[in-house]
C-alpha cells in the first residue's frame, strides 16, 4: 500500500498544471536555448553583409583593372578639356583664346520618360530638334550628345529641373575677341576645338593635334603663339576696306601690309569675312579669303615686273625708249594703250602712262623664255611657301608662246594670288631678294637666312624711282591720288578686265594698286585690291586710280604711325625729299 501511494503521488506531480510557475532550473534552460538562437541568426547576418560588400569591392577591382572604354560609353571630362595655345598679335594683344564651358548631354538608358524630358529641356532650349532629341533619347544607348557648348545660365535653369539621366561634362570653347578683324588670318576652330583653318590649323599642324589624339595635352597651359599681325594695323585695313566696298559699291574688296624687310605680314584682310565665333559663316561661297587662296589676272602691276625684268636682263636702260605709235597685231588680237600718247615713249613714261604697247615691246626683246624664267624667279608662277594653309596655285599657259608673254607682260594671261604679287614687290623694293612671307614673327637677321637675290641692286633702285614718280602729284602717273603729305609713296595701278562669258568685259574690272614707302628706303609694300567697283558719285570711270589708289593712300595715313614710320616736313610743312 505504501509503494501504490508513492507512485500516485508521483503521477500527481507530473500532471501539475501548465501555469504554474517554473523554478529556476527550469528558466535557465529556456534563456539559454533562446540566446543560442539569436547568436545564429546575428552570424548568419553578417555572413550575408560580408559576402553582399565582398562581391561589391571584387566587382569595383575588377573595373579598376579594366580600360575606361570598357566600363564607361562617357569619356572621362579631363579628356575633354582639350587645351589650345592663346593665338597673339605681336604687341601680345589676344587675338584667340579658350574658355571653359559645358556641354549637355543624356544617358538614354536612364531616362524615365523620353516625352516628359524633351518637354523640360524645350523650356530652356527652345530651338531644340525634338525629333532628333526624341530619337536619341528613346535609344537603348549609353551615352548621347544633346547640346554642345552651354551658356553658364542654361546650364544653371537645365540643372534647376532635375532630370534623371541628364549631365553635364566640361569642354573648352575658342573665343576671339577681335571678331572678324582677322578672321582670315587666325581661322577657326570645329566643335572639338581642333583648329581647321587658317593659323588655327597651322597650329595643329605642328604636333598639337596628334599630342591631343594622344590626350597629352589634357588641361596644360600652353605657351601663346605670337603671330606677325599688329592688331591696330589689321583693324585699320580692314575698316578702310569696308570703306571702300561701301563707297565703290564693290562685291569685294583686300589687301596687306608688308614688311619688305622681314617678309613679314602686318595686316591682311579679304572682305567679305566672317567671324570665326561663328565658323558657319566661312561655309558661304564669298567669304573666300582672296589674298592668297584665290587667283587674279592683276592686270597692270605686272607691268612692274616687266619693266624690272627687262632692265635687269641687260638688254633695256632707263634712258631707252620704245616706239608706242601704233597697236600691235598677233594671233587674231590687237594690243592698245588704254590712254594712247601715240608717240616714242622712255622707258618712265611706259611705265608712269602705263603704256601696253611699250611694255609689250619690252618682254619681247627679252624673249619667251626669259620671261618665263624670271617670273617663276620671283615666285609668281609656283605655289607661296608660308604658314598659312589657305594658299592657291597660280595658273599660266600650258605652253607659252609669243602671244602669252605680250599679253602676260601688261597682267592677262597669268593669274596669281594678290599676296604673292606683294611679296614679288617686296623683292623690286628691297634691293633684290625675295622673301617668303611669314605669319610668324621674323627678325631682319632671320630673314638674311631664308631671302634669296632674284634681281640686282641696281635694279631695285630704278624701280623705286620709277614706283615714286608713278606716285608723285603732278607727274601725270595713274598712282598720285595714293600720295599721303610727309610720307613718300610710290606705286603702281592695275585695271585688269574680268572674264565674262568666256571674253574680257570692259565694264567688269578687277583694280589694283600695289605700292611701297617710304619709297626712298622702303619699309612696307601696301597692296589693295577691289572686285567689280563702280564709278563714285560724279565719276565716269572706276579705274585702280580712281578707288584703289585713294584706299591705299588712307590705309598708309592713318597706320604709319603704329609702324613706327615717321612723317618728314620742311619749314613750309611740306614734305622733304630725304631718304629715311
């Protein structure tokens, strides 16, 4: 009985009831089952983060190993900031320079809503193709261009609307400041800044563009190129060339200042022009720059070169004359003299009368070849070696025969580029060595090196005494409306007529007048030319000495003095005949 109540009570005690509260051996147990489970679970969190964070650092080295061409459509924004060298005139006026900016662009595949995005950007770039922009931004690209160059202000209102997928990366703009002053000097540059004409491309050309292929020029400062140009010289070419466009109701109008010592360009200017913070106005068809990429017949200057021709041959003296009587018959054609004297002419008065007859007779003496030989001499016949990359190549007979050297010795029959015929000038001027011209600063030493003697000394000296009596009042030459008080002006006129139709046209003209001063040590060669002028108001005529001779005349005046040439009077304020 004893054993049966044991047992009872011990199966009363198992079946206690579950409310009861538990002893303190009893909830240990529990805590600890439930602080094992929560350890586990902590473990198994930070084994998720740790291999979470571990293939994010292995996916980030292994871009870092890659190239960026690899990992990015965008290229890196120091590719894009591309330096250029500021372009200066030689007093260091800036004539091209850059600037920082931004250019717009959008990464299609982040883009939410190609509608609502165009709609944003129209408010700010209301001259938008949204077509072209719908297109690129409806794309499954990575990278798309929507606007190149941005003002800081547009990119400040294009920031302010917040649109997914859209960016900005830095670029470099070219500025000149001048504008079109010397447009066709400085040329321009594309959308990548990469010069493509003018001295802009010339720059490139001398291992800027391969060091920016090769991204080695990323964000240098880069010393300035210093050109020849004097800014103040430029200006005042180009604002007498528009003056005369104006006053001569011209289609074009050019010229250059030359230094005939060191070749170098001063000025040089060819309207129309454009402005080159806009280069599509280059693209028009007349803004040919027509110093040196376009070619002329320049009609009576060559007559300069004839008659120095002819007197460095040996075979004609400043004290003969030749018979101007009558018109020369050849070939089917009959040369005349525009102002026929109709008498035996000196070898000045051919030249001051401007006599076709007398300077045909005097190529023929020297002959064919002889003509050719000398003119090819002077570089009139070949392609100009100088920096500039807009630079023509003259045309001439095929064959010359004695026909050509008539009509080639008063300027029909040869075209050549106006700059050329200033620089073979220069060499009539200069004691007798031709020069290449030069963008570039050259000093008279440098200039000794490259100058090459193409006619004797004394040569040079006849032709500046016969430019100077061309030149001078009351001579009766075609150049004294040129003539400028206290300064020493020589020249000479050319009125080429124009092919129209396939014949010369009396009524279409292409003037010229080249000259040179101080005449009796020249310093500069001043060449102006102007395409189809017409009679000034109470004028019957529009010949080179009635426009382009009064142009350069104004050119020299107002200029002389920032070429540091100085005008002589004598006590009665007139001018002095003294050599400078």
């Amino acid at each position: 009985m004893r054993k049966l109540g044991i047992l009872l009570s011990g199966k009363r005690a198992a079946s206690k009831p579950a409310g009861r509260s538990q002893t303190p051996l009893e909830f240990d147990g529990v805590r600890k089952a439930q602080g094992a489970q929560a350890k586990n679970r902590i473990i198994i969190a930070i084994a998720c983060f740790g291999l979470f964070y571990t293939a994010i650092g292995a996916r980030l080295v292994q871009y870092g190993m890659r190239s960026p061409e690899t990992v990015s459509s965008i290229s890196r924004a120091d590719q894009l900031l591309i330096s250029r060298p500021d372009l200066l005139d030689r007093n260091g006026e800036v004539l091209a320079t850059d600037i920082r900016t931004v250019s717009l662009f959008a990464e299609p595949n982040k883009i939410v809503d190609p509608d609502e995005a165009i709609e944003l950007l129209a408010t700010v770039l209301p001259d938008l193709d949204m077509r072209g922009i719908h297109r690129k931004l409806s794309s499954n690209s990575r990278f798309q261009w929507l606007r190149r160059q941005l003002t800081p202000k547009q990119q400040s209102q294009i920031l302010a609307l917040g649109i997914p997928g859209i960016g900005f990366r830095p670029e470099t703009r070219r500025f000149y400041p001048g504008g079109p002053t010397a447009s066709h000097v400085v040329g321009h540059v594309n959308i990548d800044n990469k010069g493509i004409a003018g001295m802009e491309k010339y720059v490139d050309g001398q291992g800027l563009g391969d060091l920016a292929a090769a991204g080695l020029t990323v964000n240098e400062d880069l010393k300035p190129v210093r050109l020849s140009l004097d800014l103040r010289v430029q200006h005042v070419l180009r604002d007498e060339l528009a003056a005369a466009m104006d006053r001569y109701k011209a289609i074009a109008a050019a010229g250059v200042v030359l230094n005939v010592n060191t070749g170098e360009v001063i000025g040089m200017s060819s309207l129309p022009d454009y402005d080159p913070n806009n280069p599509v106005e280059a693209l028009q068809k007349d803004r040919l720059n027509r110093m040196s990429a376009g070619t002329y017949e320049m009609g009576s200057t060559f007559k300069a070169f004839t008659t120095a021709m002819a007197l460095d041959s040996g075979l004609v003296k400043m004290s003969d004359s030749f018979d101007a009587r009558g018109a020369i018959r050849i070939g089917g054609f009959t040369i005349k003299d525009f102002h026929g004297k109709n008498r035996i002419l000196s070898v000045p008065e051919i030249f001051i009368y401007s006599s076709n007859i007398g300077t045909a007779r005097m190529a023929d003496l020297v002959g064919i070849d002889g003509h050719k030989e000398f003119l090819t001499r002077l570089g009139l016949l070949t392609r100009m070696q100088t920096e500039l990359p807009e630079v023509a190549m003259p045309n001439q007979p095929a064959e010359w025969k004695k026909i050509n050297s008539i009509t080639i010795s008063f300027g029909h029959g040869v075209s050549t580029t106006p700059l050329q015929t200033a620089v073979a000038a220069a060499a009539l001027m200069n004691g007798g060595k031709l020069i290449e011209p030069t963008f570039l600063p050259r000093t008279a030493e440098q200039a000794a090196t490259v100058a090459v003697p193409v006619i004797e000394p004394s040569t040079s000296q006849n032709m500046r005494y016969l430019m100077k009596l061309n030149a001078t009042k009351g001579s009766g030459g075609s150049g004294s409306r040129a003539a400028v008080d206290g300064f020493r002006v020589g020249g000479k006129t050319g009125t080429a007529e124009k092919v129209v139709d396939g014949r010369y046209s009396s009524a279409v003209r292409f003037n010229a007048f080249l000259s040179a001063f101080p005449i009796d040590n020249p310093e500069y060669v001043v060449l102006v030319v102007i395409d189809e002028p017409k009679p000034e108001e109470g004028m019957r005529s529009a010949t080179a000495g009635l426009n382009a001779a009064p142009t350069v005349g104004a050119i020299i005046r107002r200029s002389a003095a920032f070429l540091g040439v100085r005008p002589r009077f004598g006590n009665d304020m007139q001018a002095l005949s003294l050599s400078y």
